[in-house]
C-alpha cells in the first residue's frame, strides 16, 4: 500500500464530547477531567496542547506517566510527542484531522502499488511489487504482482544501511517514472519504463482476491487476500464467505501477510464467520483500560459488530474446524487479533499461522478531536489517536508486543509468486498441509527455488519494508459507543 510517509497517519474520528460521555459513563468525574475547557481569543499552541494534556489524562492507557510540567508552549507534534510513555508506547500519534477521516474508510492518495525492497549488488536496491490496488494508475498500466523496478527518474535506487535513499518520489504527490528490472539467469537489467501520477481520493480495496482452490485430493480450499480490515467493506467480506459457503468449501486460507490492520467490528465478523458453533453473545475480547476509565471490560461478537448483524454472520458461517493465516512482520493490529482471538474457539494448534513473526501491536486506540470546531479549525484541527487500551481474547491471552511467532516459518522469495499461486511457498505450505499428497511436489518445488534463489538480499530492507505498510490502529470507537449509548451499529450486513 502506497502512503504518505509522514510519521503520524491513522485511522478514526470521534468528537471528544461524544467520547468522553461513552468512556466515563456515570463514573461521576466528567466534570473534572472535561478536556475541553472554554477558551476565547487566537488560538494558541498553548491552547491546543492543554486540550491535548487534559484528553491524553483522561484516555491514555500510560496516563499515570504523563510528565507533571510539559511546555505547553511548543509546536503541538513536539509536544505531543514529549508526553507519550516510552518505550512502552509505539503506536500513539497526533495529525490532521481531516486526514484521519479520509484514512478512516482507506481513502487515500495513491498510485497503486504495494512494493517489497531487495538488495541488488553492494549499494543498489531493487523494488517488487508485491500487490497493486484495482482501478489504481498502477493497475491501469498493466504492473502486476511479481514485477520488478531498479530505477526512478531514471535514477538507480540506492541503498544506505537498511534504508532506501531515493524513494521518496514514489511517496510523493508528483508524476514519477519506474523503470522495469529484468532478470536473465540471475542477472537484472534495465528494461521499460512506466510513468504513473498519483491521484486524490483513491478508495483502497479491502479484498484484493478471493477464490477457490482444488487440490489433489479434491479439497476445495477457499483463498482470501485480505489486504485491509476496512468496516466500509465489511458487505463485501460478507459476499465473498457466501461464495465460499455455495462453493461447499472445507479449509480455508486467510492472506493477510500485508494487512497492517483496521476495524475490530470487521476483525469480528471475520472470525465469527470462520469457526464452528458461532454464537452472536459468545465472548470475545477483553479490553483492558487504564484504571480511571474502568479496568477490564468482556465484549461480546454482538457488542463488538453489532448483535443485529448475528444472523447475516451465522449464515455465512463456514463452520471449519481450523484455519490457515499467512502473516509476516507487515500483518499488525486486526491482523494479529485475527489469529489470537481464533484460538480460543478453534484451539491453538488448529489457527495455523504461517509465514513469519508479526508486528506486534496488542492494543487499540480512538481517534479525538475538539469539539470545538469554530475555533478548532484549519491548521488548528489537531486530532489525537492515544492507544488507550490491551486487548486479550476470551481466555485472557495477549501481550505479544514481540509479535505472534508462526507455527510454520516460510519465507518470500523474490521474484514473488502470483497472487493465489501454489508456486507461493506460503499459500504452498499451506496447501501442503492440508492435501500431503502434494507435500513432496511442494518440497520439490522449495528446493528448486532455493537453487534458483536470486543473489539479492530482502532481509537487510526488513524494517524499512515494515515501515512503508505501517500498523494501522485497532479503531474501537465504534464498539464503545454503542456499548454505552445502545445505538445501532455501523455495519448493516445483508
């Protein structure tokens, strides 16, 4: 997924009034921790960041570390930034708010591509394309997973350490040219070019495959790249395990090595589809709050998704006995509690996570903004997105800040496979799991690559591959509304 690469992006958007009554209910202190106290005349940094303390003392899951006498004085970001709890905090940030709110339903500015970065020879990287957008500029031009660029501008991309230092056009809001790398036994040349210009308001699409695969065996394997956990989608999501139910499959494969995240009430409706004896008031979540906002809070799927959405779930309903989830160091927040929030239902041994190590990401956030919008406004239209909460599944199992370790470790190999593939050693591993009679074409096919295995390194761009598909927050802000106010919820299924 393409992003602007600034350090503070996110997803949400709720007004601090709103969120305030929701959180602190009849707890009796609104009064004295109202973080919008009245203010007139230009507004000041001073302002901003006394609205952002009294907010972050009341939400903030590490308040109790919030410096006593912050500078109120300095640039909103920089003070933001002071009064976060580190090293414990890394998920925290402040922005624009009407960034967030494009963010929240993945509209975004982009051209399309998702890229992965090698190392070619001492000083020079590559990039593959790992997937592209549908109906975005990159689509269009006919680029595809698997392709591969080594120039931008006509530049070679370079590398520094284990970071990419001639990127930044792709990043960019500019016309940019990529140029084609061809590999000819074991060699990368130069080849075409093709010349992409972002566009505004792109709306990203959560589900980027979903399709059936036949082994062997005749198992009938539905396959789901799931690219996004986006509640805007969430019909989509619904339609796509209505295909997989009338196409009588009978193991399922999750791909959600690039989903960086999203939504809980979409991550509810995807576990509640996927398990057998799913039951709308079955508990799922723990959500675990700083003291002030009340200690540990159970949901249920039907506080978490809305319990009138229960019977469009159940009907979807697979009803599998396990699950593959392929996941790598990219796969964060909804991703994650996709796999830890399965295992108390199926059994941890049944949700087989394949791939490698995740990001790590066990806590949640809302989005708060001032309510004050006459005054609040323009440059002054802060938004704040503080993790307020950990979250474990039903049995109480979280605290995976060093990621959830796979049962099966596989790596990419570069040039990637097509989408869906069985030559994809992840989508592979799993096939061969689930029909052993393919298990020595599989391990066939491995050693075959490994052979053929190009001399370009992707480990050394590991973190900065993490960093351009950066953990998109676990947004509860849904879920505690109508936990408190007993409003319907967002998602209306069907």
């Amino acid at each position: 997924m393409m992003m602007n690469r600034k350090k503070h992006w996110g997803i949400g958007f709720l007004g601090i009034l709103s969120a305030t009554a929701l959180l602190m209910g009849s707890c009796g202190k609104e009064k004295d921790l109202d973080p919008n106290p009245p203010i007139t005349g230009e507004v000041t940094n001073a302002d901003i960041n006394r609205w952002v303390l009294d907010s972050m003392k009341v939400y903030y899951y590490w308040t109790d570390f919030i410096p006593a006498n912050p500078n109120l004085n300095a640039a909103p970001p920089q003070f933001f930034e002071s009064i976060l709890k580190r090293p414990d905090d890394r998920f925290s940030w402040i922005q624009n708010n009407e960034d967030l709110r494009n963010q929240l339903s993945g509209v975004i500015k982009t051209s399309g591509l998702g890229l992965g970065w090698f190392l070619v020879g001492a000083n020079n990287a590559g990039a593959a394309v790992r997937f592209v957008h549908k109906g975005s500029p990159a689509d269009l031009a006919g680029i595809k997973r698997g392709d591969l660029f080594i120039k931008v501008n006509g530049a070679y991309f370079t590398a520094n350490g284990n970071q990419i230092t001639n990127a930044d056009p792709i990043f960019g809001n500019e016309t940019f040219t990529l140029t084609r790398g061809i590999l000819n036994e074991g060699v990368i040349s130069a080849g075409s070019d093709v010349t992409l210009t972002p566009v505004e308001n792109f709306q990203e699409t959560a589900i980027l495959l979903d399709t059936v695969l036949t082994t062997p065996n005749n198992t009938k394997v539905g396959y789901l790249f799931y690219n996004r956990f986006l509640s805007n989608q969430a019909q989509q999501l619904v339609n796509a395990f209505g295909r997989f139910k009338s196409a009588g499959i009978t193991e399922l494969i999750i791909d959600e090595r690039y989903n960086s995240g999203g939504g809980i009430n979409v991550a509810g409706v995807l576990s509640g589809m996927i398990h057998k004896n799913f039951n709308v008031n079955a508990p799922y979540i723990l959500y675990n709050f700083n003291q002030r906002l009340g200690g540990t809070i159970p949901l249920t799927y039907g506080d978490v998704f809305g319990a009138a959405n229960g019977p469009v779930v159940s009907n979807n309903n697979l009803g599998l006995d396990r699950v593959f989830i392929l996941a790598t160091g990219s796969s964060a927040s909804a991703s994650e509690l996709l796999i830890n929030n399965l295992r108390p239902f199926m059994g941890a041994s049944n949700v087989v996570h394949i791939g490698s190590p995740t990001r790590g990401k066990d806590d949640a956030s809302i989005t708060i903004s001032n309510s004050d919008t006459s005054r609040f406004k323009g440059e002054n239209d802060w938004g704040i997105q503080p993790i307020i909460l950990k979250y474990a599944n039903r049995d109480g199992e979280g605290n995976f800040v060093d990621g959830l370790i796979p049962a099966h470790q596989v790596s990419e190999s570069i040039p990637y496979a097509p989408m869906g593939s069985e030559e994809d050693p992840l989508i592979g591993k799993a096939l061969s799991i689930i029909d052993p009679s393919i298990q020595a074409l599989y391990n066939r096919r491995m050693s075959i690559q490994r052979q053929r295995a190009l001399p370009f390194d992707m480990q050394r761009f590991e973190e900065f591959n993490v960093e351009q598909n950066r953990p998109i927050p676990l947004d509860v802000t849904e879920t505690l509304k109508d936990r408190k106010a007993g409003e319907s919820h967002q998602l209306h299924l069907k």
